[in-house]
C-alpha cells in the first residue's frame, strides 16, 4: 500500500538516492548551475529541514520504501498595507525512475494540493 506521510530522519538515505537522481539531470542540463556532485543534499542540511516550521518534506512510501518526495516551503506575505497572502512553493520534487509513469507523481501533487488547502495558501508554485 501505498501512503503520503511527512519524511522522517530514517528516510535521508532514500531521499539522497532520488535527489541524485534529479541532481544529475540538471548537472547534465544546466552546468553554468549546478555541480555535479554525489551529495545533492547533506544529512545537517536534511535534518534542518526536518525540523524547520515553514520548510517540509512528503514522501510516497511502500512498505518503507520512499517512491517520491516533494520539498516544500511555506511563504507568507504581509507588507501591512495591501497583500496578505499564503504560498505553498514545491521547489523540488522527485518520483523514482522505477515508478514513474505509474500515477505517484500524479498522487503526491493531489496530496500536496490538500495540504496546501489545509495551511490556507492561495496558490500552489512547482519551482523547475
């Protein structure tokens, strides 16, 4: 079965292995941006994120076993005149290569969707 749930510490391991699967084609595509390098993501930087208030990561898990994951951030925006307003920004999303073309990246963006309505953002932003 197949379950949308907030990644957790034991998760970073998997998450790597996906982020370098991502990494690698903007690496490939985009040199003058990205470095080619085996650590897309560090543990500290991984951790930090885990415990951030307005940054998080959702996985789609089977059996344990991370399939994809989405990291998030939250903005709110109040200049104390005019706009008020909430973003739900996914700047990196990933679906193992193994799984792609099976619906979970279709699934994860659905969850993203409701939790996104959950927080009471307005808009919905996937960063490429």
């Amino acid at each position: 079965m197949i379950v949308f749930r907030e990644a957790l510490l034991q998760d970073f391991e998997r998450i790597l292995c996906l982020k370098r699967q991502v990494h690698s084609i903007h690496a490939q595509h985009a040199p003058d941006w990205f470095i080619d390098t085996d650590e897309p993501i560090t543990v500290l930087e991984y951790h930090e994120m885990l415990m951030s208030q307005d940054r998080h990561i959702y996985v789609l898990a089977e059996n344990k076993m991370v399939l994809a994951y989405a990291f998030v951030r939250v903005n709110e925006t109040n200049d104390g005149h005019v706009l008020n307003s909430r973003q739900f920004f996914v700047f990196d999303f990933c679906v193992d290569k193994a799984y792609r073309r099976h619906g979970c990246g279709t699934k994860l963006m659905e969850r993203l969707t409701r939790v996104a309505e959950e927080k009471k953002c307005e808009s919905i932003e996937l960063v490429v």
